[in-house]
C-alpha cells in the first residue's frame, strides 16, 4: 500500500494545486496495467461466451429438449448478418475512449452507447484527461467500472420497484422518457466533445444525417458515420494541423 505522498512506480509525481495529471509512461503500463487486463479479460469473455450457451444445455441436460440444428444455424446467421458490422464499427470507434480494460467490461456488460461510453467521457472529463491516452484510458475505464457497478444496483431496483413507480407517473412523462432520453444523453456527450473541437461538428452531422434522411441501412450508415468523421479529422489535422483540444 502507498501512502497519499509516495508515487506509483513509474509513474511522475502529480502536480500538487494545480490537479494536472501526467501521463503514465508506456513500459510500466503496459506491464502492471495491460498484461492482467488482457489476461483477466479473456479469461472472463470466453467464460461469459461459454456460459451463454448453459440455458440450451441445461434445457437438453434436464429436459431431453433440444432445438433443431437447422433453427440454430438460421438464427446464428441472421444475428451473423446484423451484428457484424458493428462488430467492426463499435471497437473501433469507441476503442479511443474507454481502452482495454473498458472494451472488455463494456462488450460483456452491454449498453455501451448509451451508459459506458457517456460514463467514461465524462469521467475523462471530470478528471481533465484527454481519451486516446494511457491515462485516459485508465480513468475511462474506472467510470466504466463505477457504471457496471451502478448499473448492478439500478437494475435491481428497476427490477423490484420498476413497475410500481412507473405505473403512478403521468403518461405523458413516460411517453418523455421513451422519446427523448437516449438523445439527450447523446446530445450532451456530443456538446461536451463539440466544445472540444466545434469543426468537426458538421461534417460529424452530415456523414450522419444523409444516412438517416435517405434511410439507409444501419451496416451502412453507422460505418459511413464513424469512417467519414475520422477521415475528416485526420484530413484537417495532416493539411491544417487542427486538432481538438486536450481534456
């Protein structure tokens, strides 16, 4: 245990006052922070992998039931063809801010658009840290963390007094709800990096916008989305060298 004054090793010491964080050299992160995060990690994804398929075994095991091999490979590759664009698109686009440690809890625990990923922006952004680095990384995925377990307790009350509290709500604020609430999570993680880098802001829209208005599939808006603003920014930054601003 360190004590509020020692340093981590290798790490430098924080600036007293003035709250800056520096950023965590590579070898020692790489060593202490990645090597158990990869190895946790797999060890715990190809568990939950294994574990989703308990329910059909159980049901053959005690029941003697078991679905036919033509309903499972029709289901299989539905899912196959929905699911693997964004099994591209997600870690991609979302790598830069949450990391390792928050790619693997994210893609086990679910809801990353609309709960991990605001989660760790904004922790990012409490903490003054910008994403993309080691040290982003790190504080990203302790939001990440800080939401599953969150999200633990939410869903259990969700779960036993869920029903009751929304049935005396009026019917419009539900309605509210169901409309309005995964836009304004969105529209406010959006003004966070906007103010960050506000000329990105229309080309973000446009590679975005034209997909919905011409009601293009998702495995085609969604990759045209991310790919198109990265290339944007990579282009602004290589001719003009604009970048957005740190933290």
């Amino acid at each position: 245990m360190t004590t509020r004054n020692e340093v981590l090793p290798g790490m430098s010491p924080r600036t007293t006052g003035a709250g800056e964080f520096v950023d965590i050299p590579a070898e020692p992160f790489e060593r202490e922070y990645l090597a158990p995060v990869h190895r946790i990690g797999i060890i715990t994804t190809l568990a939950i992998s294994a574990a989703m398929f308990l329910p059909a075994v159980l049901l053959y095991l005690v029941y003697g039931v078991a679905a036919p091999w033509d309903a499972i490979l029709v289901g299989m590759g539905l899912a196959v063809t929905y699911l693997a664009p964004f099994a591209i698109v997600e870690p991609i686009s979302y790598y830069p801010i949450y990391g390792d440690a928050g790619n693997y809890m994210s893609m086990t625990a679910g809801n990353i658009a609309n709960l991990r990923l605001p989660c760790a922006a904004v922790a990012q952004a409490v903490a003054g840290v910008p994403e993309g680095t080691r040290k982003g990384a790190a504080i990203g995925a302790i939001g990440i963390a800080a939401s599953v377990f969150a999200g633990v307790v939410g869903v259990f009350l969700g779960a036993v007094a869920g029903g009751a509290v929304v049935s005396v709500l009026p019917a419009w604020l539900v309605a509210a709800f169901k409309t309005y609430l995964l836009p304004a999570v969105w529209g406010a993680v959006l003004g966070q990096f906007a103010l960050r880098g506000p000329y990105y802001i229309i080309p973000a829209l446009l590679f975005a916008g034209i997909p919905l208005l011409l009601k293009w599939p998702a495995y085609v808006g969604i990759p045209m989305a991310v790919f198109g603003t990265l290339l944007t920014g990579l282009l602004l930054y290589r001719r003009f060298k604009i970048a957005p601003k740190s933290g």
